[in-house]
C-alpha cells in the first residue's frame, strides 16, 4: 500500500455494524476460561454501537498469550550471569589518535581512508532504490510539556523546524543525492496517530511524496491489574490499552501491507531510526555499506559509553550472540570491567539506529516468530468495579511491550558500527532545564555541529552565534563547501536553507 493509511483501531460505527447482535453470552463464554468477565460489567449501560465496539476489542484480544505473560511475570533472566559472561560485540570501531589497532578481538578500526568500499556500496545500493525508511514515531512529547506527537516538536535551534522536519527533510536530501527517491514507513501509535496524518499532511509530508510515504500505527496490549492480572477497563465500553513498543514493528508492517509495498518496490533494507534525534545520519551510505558487506541482517549504530554507568543500552555479544543488556540490568561489576588497554570492556551504547534487513522482518512477522514482551509496572487510570475513576498514587498495573533491539539474537551476522556522537546522536528526552537530552541541549549540540561544518566548508563564524543548515541545503560539510561563496563571515544566527 502506499500513502497514508487509516488506523486498525477505528471504532465499529458504521450503520451496518450497529444493526448486528452482539450476544452477551457469547462473548462471556470467550471471557469466562480466562477469568476476564468484568470486562462487560457495565454491558447493560452501553448503547447498541458501544456494545459492538467492546466485542471487536475483546475478540481481538489472545486471552491465552496475555495469560502466559501474567503468569511469567517473575521470570527472568539472571543478567547478571550473562553479563559476567559478555563480550564486546563484532564492530567496526572510528579510528582515533591513542587508539590501539584492535581494542577486543571482535573489533576492527578503519581509516578514513580503508571506508571507501563501505561507502560506495552503500550509495549503490541507495542509487538503486534498495533502502527504505522505518521511522517510529508513536510517543507524545508529555515529558516535554507538549501534549502532542513528538514529532511535531519544534526543535531547529534557528528556524523552529520540528522533528519531523528535520528529518523528513534528510530523506528527502538523500533521495535526492542519489538520484531515487526513498520510501518511508512511519509507525505512529494510536495517540498520535491522526493527528501525525493531519500534521504531515498540511505541510506537505516537507517534500516527499505522497505515494512514497506509508504512515501506519502499531498494535496494541491490554493493561492489567498487577496484583490479579485482570484487564483493566478504560471506560463502561473501553478496555485499557497500551501500544505494544517498537518490537511489534514487524507485525505492524505486515498488518498495514506496507512488507507487501516493500516488495513490489524492491526494497531489501530498512533504514530504522526514532522520531527524537534530529542528528541521526539518515541513511548513511558508509553505515550501510558495512551492513551489506558483512552479510548481515541486522546492524546497529552505537557510541562509545562515556563511564561504566552510562544510562544506555549495552550491546554486547554473549557466547557469539549478539544482543542488548539495558543499563538498569548491568550489575555494577560487570559494568567496570576494563580491557588490558584500560578501555571499557562493554563499550558500546546503543543509540536506536539500525539497518534491518526486509527478509529477517518478514521471518520475524510470519506467525511462527514472536519477540519476547517486556514487562513495566506503571501507574494506569482505570475504571474500578463502580465505574469510579481510579488514579493511583502507586504501580497498580502491568504493561506489555516489545522491543526492536530484541531481533538482534535472531539476526544472522548482526554487527556493531560505532560513529561519533556529536554528529549524530543528539536524543531529546527530558524536560526543558535539564542536564542533558533536553531541548536546550540538543540545540546547542545541532547548532554546534552545523557550525563546525561551516569552518570545514572554509566560513568564519563568530563565537557563540547559534547557526542552522537545513538538509535540503546540505547534509554535510562538503555539499555545504559548494554552496556558501569563499571568504563567508557569519555574525548573526542564520538558517542556511533552499
């Protein structure tokens, strides 16, 4: 399919669907193995469509999956184990002065000049029309005081382009470099679903196509009482749902046709990246060069972790695997260990961008695959058994999610390649004012950046004037050296733009 598509969440509202009898006891029949019948407690209060909408949910629930993931909610991995027993994983490191030629074993350090092949095969591929765009973008910006997608986050530190620009922007530039345009799926969820559609819509998707963008919203889980594993109700006639994370991306994929549109367009890699990093090198032809060149189905961008305690994915290799360990599942002494070098053993934090290959999407959505679900107790408004709003002060609840990174273990040759963070890593994550991932903080490192490039390109900017480049006028330093005239002072904050 291709354009936007409308969520499969929609109610049933339809004159048709009013008029069709929903059986109460059919449907009690369906809850009662499970335990789950409180689920049309407040029936008899609901009006023929209310009814019918809280069928389609409740059939479109797996009673038996939410059960055994209730049921194993204290089972876990002992991390702790597995970490004593991680490696660094296979990856290609940047080369820097002080650097010893091979930090662990399963690394190797290029030149600048040894990336030539990398890069080449990278743009052939992009020239060829091989690389699509998998962009999530399903979260609010509620941590930010923005109660909107947070795609729509004005973030340009001169201009005021939100995310959504930014980035759009820099799928449309390298389309354009290479000369096809390149496809983008965007999974939204279902808060931020219409409202994307709308956004993107009256600017004009900044520049893409409409054909060559497929917006589509990722599933759902029920919410359930932590204690009981009960389901918790949102409304009389709603349940209380929660998006499945970005893991059921394959499966969204599948359900939207957007795998079939893949297909048909002949695309074979997935450029993955989130919604909050306006600095990600959107398909990096070098990146992607490494990832074809090592037969790999997965390949992941990472930054050297400052400390041991760095609040960062670890990705590591454990007996010849490779995988992610979060942060908070990092025992402190595993966490420490260092290399004969004095370099962090587990270096190497992940920063949510990955080439994924469109043959191990479709393994992993085909039915007979499923990532694991992660499980988080939250705090979760619901309905209690009088139909009184509940806010907890306290986790009342759990919710299941799944996560992307988890293909790693199922990828063929997955691999690491490491780039530098303050050229693309930038992730706007906190409140206004914090330390760090704010959108002061990302500003600054955006502005820093563009300056630098700049300098490279041969201008004079003067110290502590805030300066922006627009991806449609250049994506990097050398495309930048070709468009500004020799001699450029800059004096005043500027938006370098077509």
């Amino acid at each position: 399919m291709s354009g936007p598509s409308k969520s499969h969440e929609q109610d049933v509202s339809s004159p048709r669907d009013a008029a069709l009898a929903v059986s109460r006891e059919e449907l009690l029949a369906a809850l009662r193995p499970f335990g789950q019948e409180h689920l049309l407690a407040f029936w008899d209060l609901l009006a023929p469509v209310e009814r019918n909408a809280l069928a389609k949910q409740i059939r479109g629930v797996d009673f038996a999956r939410v059960g055994r993931l209730f049921q194993a909610r204290h089972a876990q991995h002992d991390w702790a184990a597995l970490a004593r027993r991680a490696e660094g994983p296979p990856a290609v490191r940047l080369s820097r002065a002080g650097r010893p030629a091979s930090p662990s074993a399963s690394a190797e350090t290029l030149s600048q000049r040894e990336r030539g092949l990398p890069r080449q095969r990278g743009e052939q591929a992009l020239a060829a029309g091989r690389v699509g765009v998998a962009l999530v973008a399903g979260g609010q910006g509620t941590r930010l005081g923005f109660e909107h997608p947070k795609g729509m986050y004005a973030i340009g530190p001169v201009s005021n382009a939100t995310l959504f620009q930014v980035l759009l922007e820099k799928i449309a530039a390298v389309g354009s470099r290479y000369g096809a345009p390149i496809a983008l799926y965007l999974m939204t969820s279902p808060a931020t679903h219409e409202e994307s559609i709308a956004f993107l819509d009256a600017h004009d998707r900044f520049g893409l196509a409409r054909d060559d963008v497929t917006i589509f919203c990722q599933g759902t889980m029920p919410v359930v009482d932590a204690d009981n594993g009960r389901i918790l109700l949102d409304a009389p006639g709603e349940l209380l749902l929660s998006p499945d994370g970005h893991g059921g991306m394959p499966a969204a994929l599948r359900a939207s046709g957007a795998l079939e549109d893949m297909r048909r367009r002949g695309i074979e890699q997935l450029f993955y990246m989130q919604v909050d990093n306006p600095l990600v090198g959107v398909c990096d032809a070098e990146f992607i060069g490494h990832h074809l060149l090592a037969g790999s189905e997965l390949s992941t961008q990472v930054v050297a972790k400052h400390g041991p305690l760095d609040r960062m994915g670890n990705v590591v290799s454990i007996d010849g695997q490779v995988q992610i360990i979060e942060y908070s599942d990092l025992p402190d002494d595993a966490a420490r260990q260092r290399l004969p070098d004095g370099s962090l053993k587990l270096w190497a934090g992940s920063i949510a961008v990955h080439v994924i290959d469109v043959s191990l999407v479709e393994r992993m959505s085909d039915g007979q695959h499923e990532l694991p679900f992660h499980l988080a107790r939250k705090k979760a408004p619901h309905l209690d058994s009088g139909g009184r709003r509940v806010e907890p002060s306290e986790p009342n609840a759990i919710k299941f999610e799944q996560f992307i990174f988890d293909l790693l273990p199922f990828a063929r040759q997955a691999i690491v390649v490491e780039v530098d963070e303050a050229q693309a890593f930038a992730p706007l994550k906190n409140e206004p004012g914090s330390e760090r991932d704010s959108p002061e903080s990302v500003r600054a490192q955006m502005a820093a950046l563009h300056a630098a490039w700049l300098r490279q390109a041969g201008a004079e900017v003067a110290p502590g004037i805030v300066v922006e480049i627009s991806p449609l006028f250049a994506l990097d330093a050398a495309e930048l050296a070709v468009k500004i005239p020799p001699g450029l002072k800059v004096t005043e904050p500027t938006y370098f733009h077509e």
